[in-house]
C-alpha cells in the first residue's frame, strides 16, 4: 500500500515526537508560571518582598527623582529619606495587617457558612474550602 509521503512511518514518528515535546514544553510553562505567580502573590501578601517590595522600590525612586529634581542638600534629602522610610514602614504595616484580618475574616464566613449546613456536610465542606485556600496561605 503506497502512502502519501507525509504519512511515511519516520516522518510522523518525527511530527508526533515535536509535537509531544511541544505540548509537554507548553505545560511545563504554565505550570511552572502559576507555581511562580501563586508564590509572589503568597510573598506580596504577607508583605515579605524584600528590596523588591513596590512599596520600597517607588519610595526610591520617588526619594532620588525629587532629590535631583528639586536639588535638595544633604540634610534636606536626609530629611526627605526618613519621612519615606517611616511612610513605606506604616504602609507595609498596614498590608500585613490586612493580611492577619482577612484570614480572621476568612475563617468567620467558613464558620458561619458551616453552620448554616448540615453536620454531615460540614467536615467535608471545611475540607473542600481548606484546599482551595491552602495554596494562598490562607487556610484557617
């Protein structure tokens, strides 16, 4: 039986191997790229970034952009650095803040959603949302 030439055994051998690594190249990317998001996001929220903290990286350059602009002496720009620092201080306090009282929050509307169903369905509903949650941190 004479095949077309593009259904030769060793050609779709080949166009079945690119595309295998393809698919497994595309997933590997996703996944790998939810798993990074999910961790930043992880990180922002409980407010643990470091020098790559937004907070800390526009205080900077709000610190240095002034400071040239307006041509501030030592002591002004000092001055100006200090303020910043404590703003950024009291914003990052904030955040995590927000962070402690929305897993407090969290952890109500589960309770009071628990309660509202059956005691069969309440283990298994603590579960289902404790999983969803997990990822995030955010488990009661």
């Amino acid at each position: 039986m004479n095949l077309p030439r593009f259904l030769d055994s060793h050609r779709l051998r080949a166009v079945l191997l690119l595309l295998i690594v393809f698919v497994i190249g595309a997933a590997t990317g996703i996944g790998g790229s939810l798993l990074a998001m999910r961790h930043l996001a992880q990180r922002g929220l409980a407010g643990n970034l470091g020098p790559y903290d937004p907070l800390v990286r526009v205080s900077a350059r709000w610190e240095r952009d002034i400071a040239a602009e307006l041509d501030f002496s030592p002591s002004e720009a000092a001055r100006a650095h200090h303020e910043l620092t404590l703003t950024v201080e009291r914003l990052q306090a904030m955040r995590s803040d927000m962070y402690a009282d929305g897993r407090v929050v969290i952890a109500d509307t589960i309770e009071r959603v628990a309660a509202d169903l059956p005691e069969e369905k309440r283990a298994a509903f603590r579960e289902s949302i404790a999983k969803r949650l997990r990822p995030w941190s955010l488990a009661p």
